[in-house]
C-alpha cells in the first residue's frame, strides 16, 4: 500500500515528467547600469578650446583699448593754411586749442565781422548846419567794422550798404527837410545828398502831432567814404534816443 506522501510525491513526478522545467542562465546580465564617464583626453580639449576662446576676447579687448589711445594721443596733422602760415615765417600759427583748429580745418571758413552800425539819437542833437549827433555806445547801439567820428560813419570796406535814418518831427508852419548825406574822394571830398525827404505842414497849433521821417536804401561806398544825417530845422526835431537812429550795414 502507498502511503499519502508517496502519492503526492509521485504526482509531482508525473507532473515534471509532463512539463519539464527549463532553467536559462543570462551570461550577459549585468548589475546596476554606471554613469559614462568622459575620457579625461575629451575634457582636457573642451577645456583648451573654453580657455582660447577667453584669450581670444581678452586680446580683442585689449586691442580695442590701444586704438582708442592712440586716436586721443596721436598728433596733430598741419592744415595747409598753417604750413602756408610756417613757410612765411608766421609766428604763433599753430593752434592754441581744439577751438582754433576747428576753425583751420578745411572747409571751415572763418566767420568774418560784417560791416554794421546803428547809433541812437543823443541830446542835444544837433551840430553845425543841421548836422545831427549820434550815440555809439548807448545799448543797443553799436559799431563793428565802420568807424564813428564827426558825427559821421566812416566805411574801410569797399561794397553795397543799406543805409537808413528815422526822425521823428514836430508838424509846425515850416518847411522840414531830412537828408543823408555823402562825403567821398569821387566828388573831390565835396557832400552830396544820397537820399532826403522833404515836407512843409501847416497844422493850428491845437492839432500839432509827431510825425516820423524815415529814409533807407542801397548805395555802393568805396574806402574811406563817409556818411551823416543832417536836417534844415533843428527846432522841428523831437529830442529822444529811441526815436531816432541811424546805420548802415554791408550787403
């Protein structure tokens, strides 16, 4: 008789036989995967090229600093005015300042003072035969390039002028003239009258008023010619600095 054990036992061999088991060994398995290390002659390069890199930015740096030095500590080159200056023997033709070579440079003309005036009426206005005086130095009068003596504007500049006048007039019972007046060489020194206006008004006294006379216009002046203003009735002129003036400028 068998026993309950030999039975399971043969059972389990009868199930063996039936199904055998088959056990696979994996040579190729291997433990825990490791990180990839980079071969140290792969580092060492990408750490060449990270420092050429830096020298190269370092070099362009420090080139960039030379031309900017040299650009604000290189000479200063001569215009040709200042050679033509040099050759004559010219002293004091070099530029003193940034501003005096800015103005040698070429295409750089030099400004030049026009010829100009304008003189305001002084008190009392009058001189010898009805010539009127002129302040030249009261704000905003002035004077450049002309010069003011005799109670006339003399010109060193050889051109056309605009010269002009205004008087402001009392309208009385008599005859009132208002001239400029021309003093040159081509006339052998003698006046000659450039442009007037003239009027006679008889208004009652009660209605007299101020009237203004102006004059103005283009003439050609040589060297050494001079111009003034002159009335023919001192009384009829209104004493004031602002009312009255006189000047010329160059055209």
């Amino acid at each position: 008789m068998f026993s309950m054990s030999d039975r399971g036992d043969s059972a389990d061999r009868g199930v063996m036989e039936r199904c055998p088991q088959v056990f696979v060994v994996d040579s190729q398995a291997q433990g825990p995967h490791t990180p990839c290390q980079v071969p140290v002659k792969l580092a060492t390069k990408r750490l060449s090229l990270i420092y050429l890199l830096l020298a190269v930015a370092l070099l362009s740096i420090f080139i960039e600093a030379l031309f900017i030095c040299h650009l604000y500590n290189r000479p200063v080159v001569l215009t040709d005015i200042q050679n033509l200056g040099f050759s004559k023997g010219e002293k004091n033709s070099y530029p003193s300042s940034s501003h005096d070579l800015n103005e040698m440079l070429p295409g750089k003309i030099p400004k030049e003072e026009k010829p100009a005036a304008f003189l305001q009426g002084s008190s009392p206005p009058l001189g010898d035969n009805g010539v009127l005086h002129w302040e030249s130095d009261s704000f905003p009068g002035f004077i450049r390039g002309l010069d003011y003596k005799n109670n006339s504007l003399y010109f060193h500049q050889e051109g056309y002028y605009y010269i002009f006048s205004k008087i402001v007039h009392l309208q009385k019972c008599n005859y009132f003239k208002h001239e400029i007046m021309l003093c040159s060489e081509r006339y052998n020194n003698q006046s000659i009258p450039l442009i007037k206006n003239s009027r006679y008004l008889c208004i009652p006294e009660k209605y007299q008023t101020k009237e203004n006379s102006f004059l103005g216009g283009i003439f050609h002046l040589n060297k050494g010619d001079s111009v003034y203003v002159q009335v023919n009735n001192s009384t009829q002129v209104h004493i004031s600095n602002t009312d009255n003036y006189f000047g010329a400028f160059i055209i």
